[in-house]
C-alpha cells in the first residue's frame, strides 16, 4: 500500500473522511500525540488498527469526538463526568464512560466501558467535524514504541501500512492524554498527562493517582487499564534513571557516560539544556529546560525514538520531580526505563577512591 502524506487542508479532510467512511485508516494530529483513527461504529474497519500497529485486541481504543452528541446512544455520561468535560474539552483528557452496546466489541476489547476525549488541536477538530464519525484511534506508532508526535515519525512507523497521513506539524503537548475512571467511587487518574492531577482535583475535590504510574505493575497485579500490562516506550539500549541533586546528578551522569564508553558501549546522557555544554563530551540529548517540565514532555518521544536511531546501548538521564505534567513525565520516561534508578551520590561514591568515600564513622 502507498502510504501518502497530505498537508492538512481542505482537499485533505475531505479524502481523509472519504477514506474513513469506506472503513479504511487515516493518521492525523492531535494537542497530544498522533493518532491512527478508523470509523469506531465500524466493526470491519477498527481491527485494522490493530493490524497496523501490532496491537493486542485486548488493548481498547479511545473515542474521539467534535461534539458531546455523538455520545447519544453509545454511552451513559456519569454525574462526575460533566464538569470534567465542560472545564477540559476539548482537550488532552480522556473519561471512561458505560458504553452501551452500540460501540463495537474490538473497540473496548469488550469492556462494559469506552474511553472517550474530544480533541482540541484544530486539524483533529476538524477533520471530526468533515467526516461526522466517531473515530476509534490510539496513538499512531507501532506496538512499543514511543507514541508519535510528528508526520514524519508516524511514516516511520506505518509507511506502506496506511493510505493517509494529515501532516499538522509537531503536536503540543508531545504526551498522550490523561485517561481517568469516574464510574467507580473516587475518581483514578489511569495514565497521567497534561491534565495534571491538580487540575482535576480543583473541578472534583478528590482525585487518586493509580499506584503502577510510578512502578512496574507486580507480577499478580490486575491493571487498572489494560495498556499499563503492556511493555511501552522501551529503546532497544538500557535506560538509567540517575536521581538526586542537580550538580551530583551532572557529575554522576559524566562519570557513568566515562565508564560505558570506555568499555566500548554506545552510550549517552539526556539532560537538561542547562546542562548541555558541561555534558558536551557525553555526547548529550536535550531534554529541555529544568524548569520547563512541559518541554520535556514535548520533547520526551522524539529523544527516545532517536535512541535507537543512533544505537544507543547505554543511556543515562536526569529526572523531573514527579508532579503537574512533570508525573506523565515520569510514568514515561520510567517505564522507558524499567523504572530502573540509581542516586547520584551513591553513584559517586562508589566511584570515589576508597579513602575519600563517606563512611558512618
Ligand atoms: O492522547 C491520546 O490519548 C492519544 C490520542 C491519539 O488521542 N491516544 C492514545 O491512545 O494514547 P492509546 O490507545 O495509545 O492509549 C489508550 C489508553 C490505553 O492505555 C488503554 O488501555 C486505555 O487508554 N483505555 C482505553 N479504553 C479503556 C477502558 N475502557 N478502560 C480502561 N482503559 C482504557
Ligand atoms: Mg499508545
């Protein structure tokens, strides 16, 4: 299959629907991340997505929507739904609803629920609106890797898979949308994103973080959300997540860069732009300013999809604290990691010679 890249337009949403409406998949931008969208009451359609991407059939797909009616008849809005979606849409926030049985088995993975988000970005927005669907579609990349947040990277991932590709340049936010369950009790924050838990617990009074956002799910555990079971974002090399002081942090990743390369690994720091010119020998990726988290989370897919590009084998990275957009930070750049961390002092302790270590005495 010839995989074409249109800039979005006109001429563009309207083959883009058209290519829709015959049950056939279209990638297009949102504010978070790319998605690959077929018509969601489409049954032969949906599972294409699945194909496309690798995807297990027990992983459901979100819902997008232009305007709350299309709700009508697919799902009940829970009470606690309708200040979310009237402070949040259109936005980066995603609300699992009770679905009834109109929507499609494969597009819940017969869940009693469906997940729903109206997307802000204007060529998402419109595209809705030309084709008049509900459009099921996850994130644009294949099964595991890091979620596209260009035209470009979704080509690499889908070239010859899909007919279409919207080109609406590179996506805001750059992480995929808080997803959240107000059909159960107290409010749980599935997958965090750039609708922060704050924000949320300001419209909601209480809301709850899901323990595996910060933590491999246990062996035995049952997700909360079945694309937490899922192996995501990992690179090929390893990634170590180096955590502590900031000028312990920059010596520890200098000094662990040293090692790997002199053993012979293809290795590299991500850190942040501030400390780009002391890491220059480290051959360093930039993750945005330290006090910029949302520019890390902007920036957070592109560096990882370069990791394998460039073959890296042994990659170390700061952190950002794990609060506001900067906890969707780190239940990404964590798992991409395997949540493996080490602390910098004990990382430069280790490596002091044996006199100058601290000791208890
Ligand atoms: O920003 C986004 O959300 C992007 C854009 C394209 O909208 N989409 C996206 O989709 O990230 P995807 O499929 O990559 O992630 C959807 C997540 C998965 O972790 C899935 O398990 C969860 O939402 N999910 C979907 N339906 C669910 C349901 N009924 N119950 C629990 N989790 C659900
Ligand atoms: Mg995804």
């Amino acid at each position: 299959m010839n995989t074409q890249v249109l800039a979005a337009g006109e001429a563009a949403y309207t083959k883009a629907a058209e290519l829709l409406r015959q049950g056939q998949l279209v990638a297009f931008p949102t504010e978070t991340v790319y998605g690959l969208g077929a018509n969601a009451l489409d049954a032969g359609a949906v599972p294409e997505i699945f194909r496309a991407k690798g995807r297990p059939a027990d992983n459901p797909l979100i819902v997008h929507i232009h305007d709350e009616k299309q709700l009508d008849g697919l799902c009940t809005i829970p009470e606690a739904a309708r200040p979310l979606m009237r402070a949040f849409w259109p936005g980066p926030l995603t609300i699992l609803m009770p679905r009834t049985p109109r929507i499609p088995d494969c597009v819940t993975a017969s869940l009693p629920t469906v997940a729903i988000r109206m997307p802000s970005h204007p060529v998402a927005r419109r595209l809705l609106q030309v084709c008049d669907l509900p459009v099921a579609a996850p994130s644009a990349n294949r099964s595991g890797k890091p979620s596209p947040t260009t035209a470009a990277h979704v080509l690499e991932d889908m070239d010859g898979r899909i007919p279409l590709i919207l080109d609406g340049g590179s996506c805001d936010v750059g992480l995929e949308s808080t997803v959240i369950d107000v059909c159960h009790g107290t409010p749980v924050i599935l997958r965090p994103g750039g609708i922060t838990e704050d924000m949320l617990r300001e419209v909601l009074g209480t809301v709850e973080v899901a323990p595996s956002v910060l933590r491999p799910l246990g062996e035995h555990e049952v997700a909360l959300s079945p694309g937490m079971r899922y192996r995501h974002y990992a690179p090929e090399g390893t990634i170590t997540l180096i955590d502590g002081d900031e000028a312990d942090v920059v010596r520890a990743l200098k000094l662990l860069y040293e090692q790997a390369a002199e053993d012979g690994r293809n290795a590299c720091v991500l850190c942040f732009t501030e400390h780009m010119q002391t890491l220059e020998a480290c051959h360093p990726h930039d993750l945005g300013s330290i006090h910029e988290p949302g520019q890390t989370a902007h920036r957070l897919f592109d560096v990882l999809r370069s990791l394998d590009d460039e073959q890296m084998r042994v990659i170390y990275s700061e952190v950002v604290p794990a609060h506001g957009i900067g906890l969707a930070v780190m239940n990404r750049l964590g798992r991409a990691a395997a949540f493996r961390t080490l602390h910098a002092r004990d990382v430069l302790a280790s490596a002091a010679p044996a006199e100058n270590r601290p000791s208890d005495q």
